[in-house]
C-alpha cells in the first residue's frame, strides 16, 4: 500500500519543486503515517467483520418530516496529515492549468495532446480507480477538491469527467474483477480514454428507449453491436466505450422480450467510427461527436453486470458523479468574483468606483451567497459518500446539480452584466465562461428530468410509509389518539405555525438559532404539503409536473439550508479565519430559501385554479396547435 501511495505522488514530483514542503518529505511524511495506521486498521478488524446497517437516505426521509440531526456536524477530512496530502496534490494542478492556453483550447476546438499527456502523468486520468489499478484512490471529498482545480479550463475538466465520472465509472461500480484488472491500469493513466454512450437521436432523457441493439451469435461466444450514438463526450478521442443497447431476454416461461445490457467495448474491436467532432457553443475544447457500430463483435465476457441489467447500471453511473459539479462549479465562481472584483473596484463612474453603487453590492454578494451554498452542498453530500458503503445518495447529487448549474448560470450573468461591454468581448475570458456554463443545465440529466426525479423519488418513498396513516384515517375508532393527534397538527399546518419539536438550533452554534428555526419550519411545512399533494392527487401525482417542480425547489432548499447552516457551525466553532463573513453568507442563504420555501408552500396549497398552472396549459396548447406564436400583432385591427 505504502509503495503504492508514494508511486502515485510521484507523478506529482515534477510540480513539485516550486512547493514549500519538498517531495521527499511529502513521501517520508506518508511512510509516517502508514505506519501509525496499522494499528488503527488491527483495532477496526473486528468492526469491520460487523456489516454497518446502511444510512436511512436524509433527503427522502425529509418527504417523511424526518430530519437526521447528524447532518448538522459537518464533515471533514479526519487528520491535518490527510488534508496537508490533498493540499499538496492541489497546488501543482492549480499551476499546470494556470498555465493552460483555455483561449487557444476554445479557438481551436481541441485539446493539444500533449497536455492530455501531461494529464496522464498527473494521475489526472485515475482519480477514483483504486491504487490497485494504479489509479490516485480518492474519495469522494477528494475528488471533489480536485475538480475546484481542474474547473480552470472547462473543456480540459468535461473531458476529465466524461472519462472518469461515467465513461469507466460502470466497470468501477459494476464490473468483474477481470474487467476491472484488464482495462482500469491503462484508463488510470490515460493510455486509454474512456467514452460513456447512452444518447441516440431516440432517446435523450428517456434513457430506457435506446435502439441501439446487440445480438448474441450462435455460438454464443459474442454480441454483434449495431447501433448509433450522438453527443458523445470523448467520443472521437476514446478508446474504451461503455455502451448500452437493447438485448433480447428469455424468461423462465420463455417469454421473450428486450431490456437493456451495458457492455464494454474496444474501438479495436472493429466496426467502430467516430463522426467529425460538433461545432458546440461552449467547452468547444472537449471532444463530443456521433458514435457508430457496425456488427461489432463483443465478447460474452464484456458485458458489464447482467444481462438486461443495463438501465440500474446507467442509472447508478449518471447518479454517483453528479455532486462535484458543485465545487466545480464553486471553484470557476470565486476565480471569476475574484475577476470581477478587481474590475468594480478600480472602474469609475459618476465619480464613484463601481464598488460603491449598492446594486452592484447586491449582485456580487449574491453571487458570494450563491457559491456558498453550492460548494457546502457539494462537500457534504461527497462526505455522506465517503461516511458508508454506497449509501443513498442520489437525491442529494441530483440536488446539487440541479442547485449548482442554475446558480453558475445566474451568477456567470451577474458577471458579465458588472464588467459591461468588456464582459462581452472575446478578448478577455468572460464571455467564454458565460458560453461553457451553459451546458451545466442540460447535461448528466436535463434540470427538469433531475426535478421530476427528486420529487417523484421521494413522493414514491413517502407515500409507502403513508399509506399506514391513511389507514388508520379510515378507521377513527380504532385509532381515535392517531386520528385527534392528526386533526391538531393539521390545523396548526394550515394557519402556518407547525409545532417545533426537533430543536435543530441546539446541534449549532448559537449564533444560528433563528435560521435553524427557519430550517425547521421549512422541514415541516414540506412534510405537510407532500401529503397534501399525494391526498390531491394519488397515482396521477406523476403528471402534475408543475407542482412537483415546486416540491424539488422546496427539497433542494432544505438541503440547501441544512448544508450551509452545519459548516458555518463548524467554521464558527472552530475559529476559523471569516468565520462571521461565513455567517453573513449563511443566514442571508436561509433567509433567501425560506421565502422561496413559502412561496412554494403557499402556491401548492392553493392548488391549479388559483395559480397559474391551468393558464399556463391552456397558453402552450395554443400555441403548439398553431406552431406559432398565436397573439395578433399589436397594430393588427379587424376593423
């Protein structure tokens, strides 16, 4: 292990020379540190024979009112040796892309080979794939760290992630040990890169409809893969693909029918093209282009889990990476306020620095408050990763996603609209990161797929455990201290004053005692309209997309309002340097989502009628039977 660590800091060695702390004693330090831990591991062997109960989910619990108080200690990296490691890991990278040409990259639509290269060197390439395979071993807080660093250069950063996120990321989670020893040694050192393709002109969000299609030969030795793909991330540059494609089962009464298998597959294997790479708006550097298979022959040994079990396989890859967009995301912000800072306050208007006109103080303390709130979502839902054994999580990364993409979008705007014309020019970077941004809504999922998911995934949870009270509704006599306990918290729901017994204030500083009572307000008010909505409309919740945009707002809220309010606790306790500027950021955080939170709560308990909803329905299904936009010009007359 020990030899292993210190081969993988080796590829650092080269950054390293400019660092404070010499490579060799980075390395005489971890052989320390490798020593004290054996005891540590000794002492855990009779834990670890003891299988842990995996964590209930904390975001699916809240559609229950449930609120797990341990997430309000935030995590953090066990020792100052770990987090001095990671820290010395960061540095070279954050120097190696301030060095990187993004504006040569973004001109000339690709990234140089020698700096994917150079990539490869660093260990860039094998973050996640475990030191056994020579990859770097990180977790997920690591990872996350990283991706602050290498969201310098977008094209660079999609480029690492559509390798590593989900291009091998099925054969980590769900390939056979062959598998894993045959491919992961050479995608850790970015000998081979890895494509992840899902898309075809058919289906987009609706992962399940692909046409793709493999078919077993007669011998039953291999598959023959026909089929296309589009946007394929890495796909011109790619030399591992994990694809999925339709294959025909047979069940135990020999039924026949189609379900999807995922497979891994060689460009070697023949009958492999790539199309010409696609003239894209933003992040023009990564390569994404069309993907085709011509009766290319899989061996049997390729497929990755089951056969048929290829969606769950798509599913949990597309779930498990979507977090670090969040300190991604957080990392390319505070560069870019750091920007647009030195901008307002040296630009002069009207005798003042931009600095000292309250509307520009607005916007870039929202855009502080924004960033936040996305890098302290992110770290905690990485250290809820790394506190189990893959445990729930997929509602808290889709959440992330979902928060850190609109708020990159909104903020990158704000930006832009503080530098003025200059924002504007391709002279400077600022309209490229504007260009590169956009892309963050629409990729891993569309914002309005991952809302439906997070809302219908834990309306889905919720409404299992409810139908026990809907039960005991139907039958007062048998339940009558049930039914008259229900009536009360009911009537306290709907004057808006929800009873606060969880006492959330005492897991925080004190200096946070009033936006934990906001957060706690929130929690119950959700419970209430969650049962609210399933009462309303049952089994036809699913259609109600309107309302359930509202329930993820108020979902992604609340995590949102737990994540900032447990580090800013953290810091505060702790004394850590800005801790009370940490505090403005917080509670201006909570007071933001608590409006947003009632104003969600209010428009579901007014139901269709009086929001817009119906309207909105009726305006579109004009419009999309003209094909047109349906108002008569405003100098029209009929006269």
């Amino acid at each position: 292990m020990l030899a292993r660590r210190i081969k993988t800091l080796s590829r650092f060695g080269k950054c390293c020379r400019e660092s404070k702390e010499s490579y060799s004693r980075i390395c005489l330090r971890l052989a320390s540190t490798e020593v004290s831990k054996v005891d540590d591991r000794q002492s855990a062997i009779s834990r670890d024979l003891k299988p842990t109960p995996p964590q209930p989910p904390f975001a699916k619990n809240l559609f229950l009112g449930r609120f797990d108080k341990a997430m309000l200690t935030y995590p953090e990296i066990k020792t100052n040796e770990e987090l001095e490691i990671l820290n010395q890991m960061v540095e070279p990278i954050e120097k190696f892309f301030g060095n990187v040409d993004s504006k040569s990259i973004d001109r000339n639509a690709k990234i140089p080979d020698v700096i994917l290269k150079q990539l490869g060197e660093m260990g860039l390439f094998g973050q996640q794939i475990p030191e056994l395979y020579g990859g770097l071993g990180l977790n997920a807080t690591q990872y996350a760290r990283l991706a602050e660093a290498t969201s310098m250069d977008s094209s660079i950063a999609v480029t690492l992630a559509a390798h590593q996120a989900i291009g091998l990321k099925g054969i980590l989670i769900a390939g056979t040990e062959e598998q894993k020893e045959k491919y992961l040694p050479k995608l850790a050192t970015g000998e081979h890169i890895a494509a992840f393709c899902l898309t075809e002109p058919s289906s987009g969000s609706d992962a399940a409809s692909v046409r793709t299609r493999a078919t077993l030969s007669e011998d039953g030795t291999h598959y023959l893969l026909t089929g296309g793909k589009i946007w394929i991330s890495n796909g011109g540059i790619a030399d591992i693909f994990t694809v999925f494609a339709q294959t025909e089962i047979v069940d135990a009464l020999g039924n026949k029918q189609d379900k999807i298998t995922a497979f891994i597959v060689e460009r070697s294997f023949g009958g492999v093209t790539s199309g010409k790479p696609e003239d894209k708006l933003g992040i023009r550097g990564s390569n994404t282009c069309e993907v085709h298979f011509d009766r290319t022959p899989v061996p049997v040994d390729n497929v990755i889990g089951l056969v048929g079990g290829g969606f769950k396989i798509a599913m949990n890859v597309l779930n498990s990476g979507r977090f670090s967009m969040g300190s991604s995301g957080a990392g390319s912000l505070k560069r870019l306020i750091g920007m647009v800072t030195e901008h307002a306050t040296t630009r002069m208007q009207f005798g003042k620095t931009l600095s000292e006109f309250d509307l520009i103080k607005e916007k870039v303390a929202k855009m502080a408050v924004q960033t936040y709130a996305m890098e302290s979502m992110a770290y905690l839902t990485a250290g809820m990763l790394d506190a189990g054994d893959r445990p729930d999580c997929s509602l808290e990364a889709a959440m992330v996603k979902i928060f850190s993409s609109e708020a990159s979008w909104t903020a990158v705007s704000e930006c832009l609209q503080i530098l003025g014309g200059l924002g504007y020019m391709k002279d400077y970077p600022y309209e490229r990161f504007l260009r590169d941004c956009r892309i963050l809504l629409i990729f891993e999922g569309t914002n309005e797929i991952l809302r439906m998911f997070v809302a219908l995934s834990g309306m889905q949870y919720a409404g299992q455990e409810l139908l026990e009270t809907v039960r005991k509704m139907r039958n007062p006599l048998n339940n009558s201290w049930f039914v008259w306990r229900n009536i009360v918290h009911r009537w306290r729901q709907s004057k808006g004053r929800p009873k606060l017994n969880l006492h959330l204030h005492e897991e925080l500083h004190q200096s946070l005692e009033l936006p934990a009572k906001m957060l706690e307000w929130g929690v119950f008010r959700f419970q209430f309209v969650v049962e609210v909505l399933l009462q309303r409309h049952g089994k036809k919740l699913i259609d109600q997309q309107m309302e359930l945009a509202r329930i993820s707002n108020i979902v992604i809220d609340i995590f949102g309002m737990t994540a900032v309010l447990a580090r800013n606790s953290r810091s505060v306790c702790i004394g850590l340097p800005n801790c009370d500027h940490e505090s403005l950021l917080a509670r201006s955080f909570c007071v933001e989502a608590h409006r947003r939170i009632q104003l969600n709560v209010d428009d579901i308990l007014k139901g269709m009628i009086l929001t817009n909803d119906e309207t909105y329905r009726r305006i579109s299904r004009d419009i999309f039977k003209e094909g047109r936009y349906v108002a008569e010009h405003p100098l029209a007359r009929n006269y």
